[in-house]
C-alpha cells in the first residue's frame, strides 16, 4: 500500500477501468487516474490518458505511481464471508457427508473467547486486503450459539468498509431467547456505524430461524436502519427439514433439546425456502445468500421481492450444490433484473493454494475468475458483480466503486494483465493477484 504525504496521486497503467468505464493507453500515452487523497477519503479529480492529465492544475505536486502492463480498477466487494473462522483454515469436505457433518465440524473448532474471535477477524481482513478487498460483508458468527459483538468492533478497526452483520439462531424453545437477546444488544450499541462499518443483522437460514424471528429482524432492522441478509437455500438438508420437517437438520435440532411442537408446526408444509421465506422477502429489504436451489418459482418471487442474492461459486461447488440442484441459475437471475453480487464464503472451503503465499487471499476476484473459465461468463458482468452489485448488496453507493471524475472510491487496486483491447477480459485471463495502491 502507498503511503505518501502528497494529498494528490497521479496512477499512470495500461488501462483504467469500473463497471461503466474503460479508458485504454497507448504505448506512447498510458491511461492515467488522479486522485486526491485526504485522511481515509479518495476522490478522483480526473480519468484520461496521462498526457491530459499531466496537464491538470492538481498534477503539478502528485505523487506518481506507474503500474505499466497493469489494469487499475476499484477496490473491490467481497459480499459474503466469514472472517471469524479464519482460524480453522481450509478443509477438505465430501459432500456426500453432508452439511451437518460439516456443521458439527465447525461448532466444535470455532473460537469462542473474545481475544481469539478477534484475531480470527484480523487474520481474515489480512487476506480481504491481500486480496483486493475494500469493502466486506462479514458475517459475525455466533459462536456457541451467542451473538457477538466483536466481531463488528474488530472489523471497524482494520481500515476496510463494510457490514458487519450479528449471525443469530432462532428456533424451537430458543425463539423468543434469541429474540430478546438480539434486541438488548441491539438496542444497547450506541452507534450503528463505526469507521465505515455499518452494523447488520443475519438471521441464520431458514433451517435454524423460525418466521416469528425472521419477522422481528426484519422490524428490528427498519426501526433501526440495519441491513438484512440470510443464508437461503443452501444445502439438500435445509431443503428437507423446510419441506418436510425431517432429515439430518431436524436431528442436529433434536440433539440439542430445542425442537417444540410450535416448532414442528412452522415446517413441513411442501415449500422450498425461498417460499417458506416469501412474507420476509416481500416485507422486508433483504438480501440471500447462495440460492443453490432455485425452482421458476422462487426465481419468479425473487426477481418480483426485489431479493439481491449473493453468490459463491467454489463454496457452492465445495458442497456439491451443482450435483443436488442443477447449476446455479445466477445468470438466469441477472436477466431477471436481480441483482447477484459475489461473496467466498469462509475460508474453509477455499483450497489451500488459494490463501498460501502466492494465492488471492479472500478474493471475489477469484470467484469471478472461475466463473470465466468455467461457464465463459461475460467480463462486464462480472466487473458488475465484484463491484457495484457488491456495493447494492451492502447499502454502498456506486461512487465506492467507482473510478469515474467526483467518484469516491473505497480503494484502487493494480492487476498485471496482458495488453489487450479489451482490458476487463485481460484480468479475468490473468492469474495475477490483486496490489492495492491506496
């Protein structure tokens, strides 16, 4: 990262590039970027080729950075992941031993006093960081089945913008607890924004939330002004214990001594989770995560809700979601009008390669990168879904993923890429990681 005490940077590379612009350099003239930088806050004082923007009043004292054979975007949005299972690294998984197998696994190794919670957090900024990451969507994970705080608190002081959203379960003779718990610390932040991070709520999934609680965040967060999001329709066993009330999920529930009859009669009525949740997501602004299972119906009640999803294509993969659920449906949803942002998921499902010396570290790039070479996805779309889609998921404006003149970017990243008149597919051909500038 730069550190200069010059409050203007002038960025001179092969290309500039966000999700509505794209100025190409020559050989002779580089694209360029100017920006002014003032305390945390960036605003772009002008995109051209270098030899305009030399001529600029405010390049006369920049700073100057040259990245040649190098493409600048914006930092990017990571929309989904779990920082404070940073700790338990990547892990192998067979799907066919299910999601709770892999669950159990999780409950048993995850962090559960402050001080680790805490530096799980940090360990994983380093890689959103590593990665090109500016702004974040974290889940602060209930470990041991209470909400956390500090999760929140920690990503506040790491410099990234974001959501911190409070994981919570809420279901069987734990509702109305949970519930009542939620609000107390709620109700007791004194501030639901800290150093760029807003404060979020994230009940669980449909498989560990009942609907009354679904509805109280739902007015918790109006009253509030948080953001919302779920994990929905992730795995075959929520799919089970949503439609039938039975399977591996019902058992976990049981095993724990919390199942009820009032429990019993919320589920089991024939619908996928995307129904079950259909009252939450036409009344409330929220936003799923994953959507493996997607029918013509959900995808029809998803696009007339306005739902965002966000989508994790090698989590999705590491849990066998192509294999019990067809492929994932997100550019039938972009089609749709839906907006489809990218998240990783947690570290554990990411191979280790992937966050060793030489990997991308906690990187939607990455995501997008496989979605290239696997479905030969679009690279305007998805520049759209690691950026602005991330931006709209989170409650960012597009200005912070923006290089555009009078944008105020969260952060500027170089990416190596061969030359090429198409720049943005030049990044996704390459296998460069991310640096980010400022």
């Amino acid at each position: 990262m730069v550190r200069s005490e010059s409050s203007v940077i002038l960025i001179a590379a092969d290309a500039i590039c966000d999700a509505n612009l794209s100025v190409t350099g020559s050989r002779n003239s580089p694209a360029a970027l100017l920006v002014e930088q003032s305390g945390q806050t960036l605003r772009v004082l002008g995109v051209d080729s270098l030899d305009r923007l030399e001529s600029h009043p405010a390049a006369a004292n920049a700073t100057r950075i040259d990245r040649p054979g190098c493409v600048i975007l914006p930092g990017l949005v990571n929309a989904h992941t779990h920082l404070d299972l940073t700790h338990v690294g990547p892990r192998p998984h067979d799907p066919n031993a299910g999601f709770v197998a892999w669950v159990d696994m999780v409950r048993a190794e995850r962090h559960t006093s402050d001080e680790q919670i805490a530096d799980s957090v940090r360990q994983g900024c380093d890689l959103l960081k590593k990665g090109g990451v500016s702004i974040v969507g974290d889940i602060a994970g209930a470990a041991g089945g209470q909400p956390s705080l500090v999760p929140f608190h920690t990503l506040a002081e790491s410099g990234l913008q974001g959501v911190s959203f409070l994981e919570f379960f809420a279901i069987g003779t734990r509702t109305q607890d949970s519930i009542d718990r939620v609000k107390e610390l709620v109700r007791g932040l004194t501030r639901t924004k800290q150093d760029g991070v807003r404060f979020g709520l994230q009940p669980h999934a449909p498989n560990t939330v009942a609907p009354p609680a679904y509805l109280a965040a739902g007015k918790l967060a109006d009253e509030r002004g948080l953001p919302l999001i779920t994990h929905l329709a992730e795995s075959v066993e929520e799919r089970e214990f949503v439609a039938e009330a039975t399977g591996p999920q019902l058992e976990l529930i049981q095993r724990l001594g919390i199942w009820n009859d009032e429990a019993a009669a919320q589920f089991g009525r024939g619908q996928s989770p995307v129904q079950h949740l259909a009252a939450i997501l036409a009344g409330f602004d929220m936003n799923a995560v994953h959507v493996n299972q997607c029918s013509d119906d959900d995808l029809n009640l998803l696009a007339l809700t306005g739902t965002r999803v966000v989508y994790c294509p090698r989590a999705s993969e590491y849990f066998g979601a192509r294999e019990h659920f067809g492929p994932h449906r997100y550019r039938e949803m972009i089609e749709r009008g839906i907006c489809v942002a990218l998240g990783t998921d947690s570290i554990i499902n990411l191979p280790e390669s992937e966050v060793g010396e030489s990997g991308l570290g906690l990187s939607p790039l990455a995501e997008a990168r496989h979605l290239f070479r696997r479905d030969s996805a679009d690279a305007g779309v998805l520049m759209r879904m690691m950026t602005t889609n991330g931006a709209a998921v989170l409650g960012e404006p597009e200005s912070r993923v923006s290089l555009a003149e009078g944008a105020q970017p969260a952060g500027i990243i170089a990416v190596e890429a061969e030359p090429s008149a198409n720049p943005l597919l030049s990044v996704f051909e390459s296998n460069a990681a991310p640096e980010i500038l400022v």
